[in-house]
C-alpha cells in the first residue's frame, strides 16, 4: 500500500469513535496523513473461557479499537501473553446497550457466522468502522445476536476435515481482513518479533484515562456505591429484627 509501511506509526484519537490517525511516507519522503476507520469487538454468549485470552491478544494485534464485554465482569484472560489490557475494554450490562453505544458512532455490527445471509470474509465488505461479534462455539449465534447484526461475514473452508472453526481462531482471520481493508500500518519488527508499545501503568490509566477506561471507572464506582446501599439496607434490617 502507498506511503504505508513497516517505519509508519498510528496515532489513536482521543476519542475511541474518530478514525485512527496515520501518519507514513509517501512520494519519495513526503509526510501523507489519512484516516483509517476503527474496529471494535463484541464478546457476549461466547462458549469456553480459554478463548477469551486468544480472543484479546488477536485484537491487540490487529488494532482493535476497543473490546465490549457484555454481561461478564470479568474475563479470563489466559493465554492473552500479557496483552489483555494493552486494548481499552468497557463492559455493558446487556447487548442492547452496547448496541446503542456503537450505533451513536455509526458503527456497523457484523456477525462472524457460517449464515444463508453472510459474504465471504475475503472480498471484504466494509464500508467504515465495523464492530466485530462472535457466536457461541458450540450453538452458533443466538437468536439475540443475529438480531442485532447489520451484515454477516463467514471464512471459507477448503475440506471437509471440520464442520467450523475454533471461535478464537476465526475471530482473529476476521479482524486481520478488516485490518488490511482498513490500511493500518504494519509494526515495526525487530529480529524474529514485532516490536512492543510502550505499556501503560494503572496509575497513568487512572490520571489520565481514555474514553474507555473513565467509562470502566465510572461503572465500578457506581457498582461499589450499590453494593454499599445494598449492605447498608441489609444492616438496617438486621437492626430492626434486634428491636422487634
């Protein structure tokens, strides 16, 4: 691709629903800045917690922009190599909500699923920023999700050795198509491995927040404050049983 490669750097705006910012060369040194539309990735109903690690690393590779987890609190995160929290992740109480948040920024949601409706991956079918959702390993896509899909995209097989994919392992296929499609440059390497952004620490997460992360700390705040008035309601209680 022109003016993009190993040497350029991406930029990420400051707020998760703008384009990622790319700067490179191009025409012979010549500084080229475009934007490259943002990926996100929706984990809900997804079968088999050792995925999740997989899942996660995939989307720090691939530049995803941010990860919804829906419903869980909590993900196991083996098998992420340590790149669980090198992607901004922010957790809703229900596919709806996230639905609501991504279509505020005019993002489309596809379906990665083996569907009468769906295209093949390769031939790309992107028009902008695209939030990725996975369906159960074992049952597919509910009901739910298919509902909540605007387009959905499959990966062709070659044989008939397996019915489908690994959940882990087509996610990731998907988010490297959407990747290329999207003109993200390529890391810069360094012998035998891409070389790593620099690490962010708590306390920088909690000074100086992204988006994401004021969105997470607002949450657990307002998880802690109900669970207080909930064990406060349940003192009061207790309290009026002693002088019953």
């Amino acid at each position: 691709m022109e003016g993009v490669g190993p040497t350029a750097t991406a930029v990420a705006a400051s707020s998760s629903s703008a384009p990622v910012v790319v700067r490179g060369a191009a025409g012979g040194g010549a500084a080229a800045t475009r934007a490259c539309p943002r990926s996100y990735l929706i984990l809900f109903n997804v079968g088999k917690k050792q995925n999740f690690g997989t899942i996660l690393r995939s989307a720090g590779a691939f530049g995803v922009s941010e990860v919804c987890i829906v419903g869980a609190k909590k993900l196991a995160t083996f098998g992420s190599q340590g790149t669980a929290s090198a992607t901004p992740q922010r957790h809703f109480d229900t596919l709806e909500a996230a639905k609501a948040e991504l279509s505020a920024k005019d993002v489309r949601i596809c379906g990665i699923e083996i569907d009468d409706s769906a295209v093949p991956v390769h031939t790309q079918p992107f028009t902008g920023p695209t939030a990725f959702m996975l369906g159960n390993e074992g049952e597919g896509m509910s009901p739910q999700q298919r509902a909540a899909c605007d387009f959905f995209v499959y990966i062709p097989q070659h044989t008939g050795a397996t019915a489908s994919l690994n959940v882990a392992i087509a996610g990731s296929i998907v988010l490297h198509h959407f990747a290329v499609w999207a003109g993200l440059p390529e890391q810069p390497r360094q012998g035998e491995k891409y070389v790593l952004d620099p690490r962010r620490g708590s306390l920088d997460r909690y000074q100086n927040p992204s988006e994401a992360e004021r969105a997470e700390i607002e949450r657990k705040r307002a998880d802690r404050a109900a669970k207080r008035k909930l064990e406060g309601e349940a003192g009061e209680d207790g309290e009026d049983d002693d002088l019953a």
